[in-house]
C-alpha cells in the first residue's frame, strides 16, 4: 500500500456525511481493500449476499472493477454493482496519482419502479429465497436521480477535502512520492525512463510497476500528462502556444499539439478560448 489513511479523522468526517447525506460512504485504499466505511454495518440485503461463497466472491471484484474504473476515468461515476445495486465511486487524487477511492453504496433509483425486485432477482441466483431478500432490501431507501447525483458531488467534494486535510496522502518514506517529485521538478526538461531510473536507482520493469500502480499508466504515459496539465495553466494565463510546448518540455510543437488533444480532446488554442 503507497498510501497513508487517518482513520480516526476518516470516520469523523464519513459520519458527518453519512449524517447529512443519509447514505452508506466507503473508503478504499490504492490496492482496492477497505480502509473504513459509516455505517460500520452493511445493509440486511448486502449481508445476505456476502453470507454466499459466490456473493462475497462477486463483491469484491465489482469491488476492484469499480476502482479500476475510477482509476482510468479519473472522476467521479455512477454504476449498478452485481446484485442490482446503484452506487457510485471517485478516485482520492493527488497531483495525478491515486491514493485511494471514496464509494458511495446501497441506493435504489427512484425511476426504476421494479429496482427493488430486480436485486432481489439478482440474489436468487446466490440462493437466496426472494421472500428472504424482499424483506432485507427495505433496509435500501429509493432516491431520485436529483439525490443521487447530488450526493455524487458531495462525495467528490469529500474525496478533495479527505487529501486537502492530510488524511490521506502518500507515506513519507515512498518512492511514489520522490517519483511524483522528480517529474514535477524537470518538468520543462527532456525526460526519459533510463533517465528516471537512474535517479530512482530502479529497474524499468521496477519503475513501470510503481508508475501504474501509483498514477494508473506507464511512466511516459504519466511524464506526459504532468506537462499537459502544466500547459493547461499556462494557455489559461496566456502564453503562447509554442511557449506553453517549449516550457513544458515539448521540443516539437507539432506533437506537442497531438499530445494535448489526445489527452484533452480539442487544441490548444480551443482550450484556451473555452477557459479564458
């Protein structure tokens, strides 16, 4: 694990949203395990299927597969989980790199009006008797779109603060964080894997392993995303295009401009007018 979690604190701050919200909040680390959770206690319905070989097995990868998502898709989204469930999840991001992920569980969609009866469906594939998981699932309240994408936002707005706060953030003694601040540092300088593993003192296959599961791409992949936001601010604050290339390492202008609109899906020049 790269990532270092407060706990206590954590669990103050998810029962204030709990409170507020009225929804169960998770907290997950880099390696897709539960740091904690408010309420401590799962909802009857979700017990029963965790009480099944098979349901447990099956939570736990909608589980990672949901952070895997969040991973690559570098904000917040909403999802129905194996049993017929709607949550939602948002990565804990610092600087680029994913410290952990922040899940909000347990909602029914008010629009579906059958909701209910479909996770119920779902949990008699575990063996689970209808009449059972019909009882169990009124633990489970409906809300409307409106709520939940509302509640989204908060959760989001908890992921920020959660790091902001410092109760979450990269251990101290790791070399994630001496990476993070190693591209950072030579930003406007030409940067190559050989180059990083010298000063990591690392293997490539060592470097690639800490890059993905640190940031969720290669390392290239991750050099070229910290100039792409760096140039982000830059066109914001008005410099030219070929500068904004120059200053953030680009050597050649022309890929400079590839590089941006695949990661950012327009040029530079609309970037800057749509944000000035």
């Amino acid at each position: 694990m790269i990532s270092y979690f407060d706990i206590h604190n954590l669990d103050i701050l998810l029962k204030d949203f709990y409170t507020a919200v009225g929804i169960r909040i998770s907290i997950f680390d880099d390696e897709f395990n539960v740091v904690t959770e408010y309420p401590k206690t799962s909802p009857a319905f979700c017990k029963l299927i965790r009480e099944t070989p098979d349901g447990l097995c099956a939570c736990r990868k909608c589980d990672r597969k949901a952070c895997e998502r969040a991973k690559s898709l570098r904000k917040p989204h909403i999802y129905t989980c194996h049993a017929g469930i709607t949550e939602a999840i948002t990565p804990i991001q610092l600087s680029g790199g994913v410290l952990g992920y922040a899940i909000l569980a347990h909602m029914l969609p008010s629009e579906v009006p059958d909701a209910a009866e479909i996770a119920c469906e779902r949990a008699a594939e575990y063996g689970i008797d209808k009449a059972v998981s019909a009882v169990a699932i009124k633990d489970i309240g409906p809300r409307t779109a409106e709520q939940i994408n509302a509640a989204v936002r908060l959760l989001d707005a908890v992921a920020s603060y959660a790091y902001i706060s410092n109760l979450v953030r990269w251990k101290n003694d790791d070399v994630s964080a001496n990476l993070e601040q190693y591209v950072k540092r030579n930003i406007s300088e030409p940067i190559t894997s050989d180059m990083i593993c010298k000063y990591m003192h690392c293997s490539r296959s060592n470097l690639y392993q800490i890059s993905v599961k640190t940031f969720g791409m290669g390392i290239m992949q991750y050099v070229n995303y910290c100039r792409i936001e760096c140039a982000k601010e830059l066109l914001i604050q008005g410099h030219a295009i070929a500068e904004t290339a120059e200053k953030t390492g680009f050597s050649d202008y022309n890929y400079f401009c590839k590089v941006f609109r695949k990661l950012t899906g327009c040029s530079p020049s609309e970037y800057r007018k749509r944000n000035a």
